[in-house]
C-alpha cells in the first residue's frame, strides 16, 4: 500500500508540536503522536515484539476518517513509532474509516480483520500483511460480510474477535461481531469460516437485557462494541463495552462458559470502575502465556480543548489480568513498568491518627505510589495526589470499610479541577476485603491519566488541573481505626525521547 505522506503533512501541521507541549499530556502512557486516538487493535505478541495497533486520525484529534496507527514494544514499556498500517480508500467499504479489529496468523500470513465504514454502514473487512507487520495489502473482495444477519434489526454492526478453534481437519475459523437487536439488547452475533473470507453466520453468541434502567451500572446497553473472548483458569471470560445508541457508557464482563455456539454467562461484572474512562478494551495472550490488556481513556475536556492541545486520546497502561479466589478478574500494571521508577520515598509506617498529612517529601505529576492500609471496621483512608499548594486543586482516593465489612473504593475529583468545562464527577466501586481489611493500593499519576489499582481492582479517570505546574503535591489521612503498613514513591521517567514525534512515520 502506498501512502500519500504530502497531504497529510500539510494539513496536520502543528499538531505534534502542540500535543508535546501540552502540560496535560501523559509521558508514560502511550499516545498518539498527535492528533486523535482511540480502541487499541490488533494486540500480539510476535518474536519477542509487541505490537499495538490503534484507531488513529493523524489529521485532526476528530474521530474523523479514522486510520490503524502502529507502535512496537520489546517491553510495553517504551514505544516505536511505525508506519500507518490501514488507511482509508479512495474507495470502497472503508473509505469513511477503518475502524476495530484483530489480527490473526493464517497460516503464517498476518492478517487484520477490521470493520471498514462506509455511508453509515460498517462491514467486516480483511488485510493481509507482510512477516513484520509493516505492509498491509487489503483483500479486493472486502467486505467479507457483505451485510448483518437478514431478518434482525440491529443497532449496530461493527468490532471483531476472531479465533481458530478445533483440531486437526476439524478447525474452523470463529469470529464475533459486536451489535445489538433493537427493543431486546446488545449481542454478539457469531460466524465461522474455513479460509477468513467466506463466512457462515451460526447466530447470537449471548444476548443482553436493555430494559433495564440506563443509570444502572450494570446495565448492558442496546449494542455491545469490542468484544472479546478469552479463557482464563478454567473459568470463559467475554468482555465488552455497552453502547446505548451511540452515547459510551461502561465496559463490563461476563464470565461463564463458552461451548459450542453459545456463552452460558455466571456473573456480570464491571471492568473498570472509570467506567467511560477505560473503554473498548482488547487483550491478547502474550509468549509468555500472560493475559495482556490495554483499553482507551478518553478525554474529560471539551473538543475545544482537545483542538487546541493538538491531540485527544490516551491508552491505558498494559495490565496483567487474572482470575481471582471470588471468580473475578483481577488487574495489575504490567511488572515492566518498574523500570521508569526513579527516586524511591518511603514514609515511615504507623497509625494514620489525622485526616489529612501532606507528604512533602512526595511531589510530582509522574509518580507510581504503592501503600499498604489496614481499615478496622468503620474507616476510611484517603491518598491525595495532584494538589496545589492552597488546596484548591486536589485528587483524592478513597478506601473504606463498613461496619458490616464491605469494602469501598472511591475517587472525588470535584476539586481536581477548577475548570468547570471538565469532567469532575465522581467514581467509585466495591473493594473486596479479608478479614483484617488489608488494602493493597497503587496510584499511577502521568499529567492528566489516573490509574488506580486496589486488591486487583482498577479505576481509571483523567484529570485536568488550571495550575498543572503547581498541582504536585501528595498527602495521606483517615477517619477512624485505619494504619499504614508500607508507603513507597517513586517518580516516574518519560517512556518517549523528548521532543515531537511525526505524525505519519
């Protein structure tokens, strides 16, 4: 595939000279070089390189005429640029977009399934590319479905996963849609396929409930996006991000068994406690049998601001998932990332007998912090990051223990920001607790990203203080019988070489 690189340049001019200046931009976090981002893609993990494709517009920072960025990792820690893997056509099923999908190896072949957008309508699509992942020729019989199941009004019809399931001459190609049946709820509806191109539609993999009350948090939407499917200990996964008629609302997972045509759910769980903030997650199977995810966080100021920073979009830090004892997904950032700690604080530990200490010795806006609490019946504990020095601005998590011995986690940013065009609402989650109340907590602060993990347990939000050069202090309190047991600081290098990255590599 050849690009034009001239058009590109020209109008994206500025954009990843803006996006580098912006002091809200993360460091260690991926980004893109400017412009927007969104949905990882393609996850994999291939002769010792990680490959993170994403959904990409080099142009504006609109999710407009959307590409398949590219960026390669030997760690997941520091990334590579590498060129734009799909671009629009001039024509054809994707001409408006190429937007989610996976990558597969057929037969040695890399290959994308992806949804190419066109007129309002979105089909399944495959492009197939060369050892390093670097040149991609799209299939000329695209799209590969030529339209969704006939009789079944859907609300939408667009992400995929795909599999290669059985043995032998038996094995088949599955592979999932994302959609919905309008009045009933979101679905996945699944096909399968000897060669990735002609595929047979078998039906609805599971389908959700969409009377229930929207401002339920675990209400499952009129549309499922990126779904995913994974096994992990015995135990089916199916992740997916619910869609209610194109407003985002929350990712969340079912976990059951997947047998047959069917997914015989258990339990419904919520993915991420940021709800919007990490969304259309996908995650791949890394060569060292680790289950890695990455998901999006989106922004919480206006368009208007994104414009003027010349960028929109973060992705989260890879997480190690796992199955916990309570049946549950537990997450945590990938190990590697340790080796952007610099600087190590420790504060001594003891009974938390204030509401509130700054931590002097504590500063920055790119820290890793990891505590240890213990909340006897009835406390709270609270670790603020990102404040100003008159406490005007500050982030607080918040850790707590009922009477009854439930568990709580909350994050209050209605002062994280005293710009009232951000989003500054509050979010929060159950916390599971032992008997002793134990609180493993690990804050990541990267400019405006937020990554919060307590007993395996994620919340994620983005943050936009006025006075970001000042917004760097760090304190600890409690109300109530709660101790800490370890507090350790590290502040935190950039992943990236300093200054702009080109837009189109």
């Amino acid at each position: 595939m050849t690009h034009d690189l001239t058009l590109p340049a020209a109008a994206a001019e500025g954009l990843a000279e803006r996006a580098h200046r912006d002091p809200h931009r993360p460091r260690f976090h991926f980004t893109s070089p400017g412009g927007w981002l969104n949905d990882p893609n393609g996850l994999t993990h291939r002769n010792g390189v990680y490959h993170l494709f994403y959904q990409y517009n080099p142009l504006a920072p609109v999710h407009h005429r959307i590409h398949w960025g590219h960026a390669t990792s030997t760690d997941l820690v520091h990334w590579t640029d590498e060129p734009i893997a799909l671009v629009p056509g001039a024509d054809g099923p994707d001409r408006d977009g190429c937007w989610s999908g996976v990558l597969v190896d057929d037969g040695g072949v890399p290959t994308i399934v992806y949804s190419g957008r066109h007129g309002g309508r979105e089909l399944p699509c495959v492009a197939r590319g060369s050892a390093d992942l670097r040149h991609w020729t799209k299939d000329r019989a695209n799209p590969v479905i030529a339209a969704p199941p006939e009789g079944v009004d859907i609300t939408a019809f667009r992400d995929h996963c795909v599999w290669r399931e059985g043995s032998g001459d038996g094995t088949v190609w599955r592979h999932l849609v994302g959609s919905g049946v309008r009045g009933v709820g979101g679905t996945a509806f699944l096909y399968e396929s000897d060669d990735l191109n002609s595929w047979r539609y078998v039906g609805p993999l599971l389908t959700g409930d969409a009377s229930r009350n929207r401002g339920e948090l675990d209400w499952t939407g009129t549309m499922w996006e990126c779904v995913d499917l994974f096994g992990l200990d015995g135990t089916d996964v199916l992740v997916f991000s619910a869609w209610d008629e194109g407003t985002t609302h929350h990712p969340l997972y079912w976990t059951g068994r997947y047998k047959g045509d069917a997914f015989t759910p258990t339990a419904l769980h919520r993915l991420d406690y940021g709800g919007r903030y990490f969304y259309a997650p996908q995650s791949t199977c890394d060569e060292h049998g680790r289950r890695i995810m990455f998901g999006w966080l989106q922004e919480g100021r206006t368009d208007e601001a994104n414009t003027e920073a010349g960028w929109c979009g973060v992705m989260s830090l890879p997480r190690v998932v796992t199955l916990g004892g309570d049946g549950c997904l537990e997450q945590a950032p990938a190990p590697e990332l340790a080796v952007l700690r610099r600087n190590r604080v420790q504060v001594a530990a003891g009974p938390l007998t204030d509401p509130y200490t700054p931590l002097h010795s504590v500063r920055g806006d790119q820290l890793d912090i990891e505590t240890t609490l213990r909340l006897a019946p009835g406390a709270t504990a609270r670790l603020v990051v990102r404040e100003t020095p008159d406490g005007a601005e500050r982030t607080v998590v918040e850790v707590g223990r009922a009477h009854d011995g439930a568990g709580t986690l909350r994050l209050h940013r209605d002062t994280s920001s005293l710009d009232p065009t951000v989003d500054t609402e509050p979010r929060y989650g159950e916390l599971p607790l032992d008997a002793d109340g134990r609180v493993d907590l690990r804050v990541l602060v990267d400019h405006s990203a937020l990554e919060v993990f307590a007993n395996g347990r994620p919340l994620t939000a983005r943050i936009y203080p006025t006075r970001p050069e000042a917004a760097v202090g760090v304190g600890i309190g409690a109300d109530g019988d709660a101790t800490l047991e370890r507090f350790d600081a590290w502040q935190m290098a950039s992943a990236f070489t300093d200054g702009p990255r080109p837009l189109w590599p």
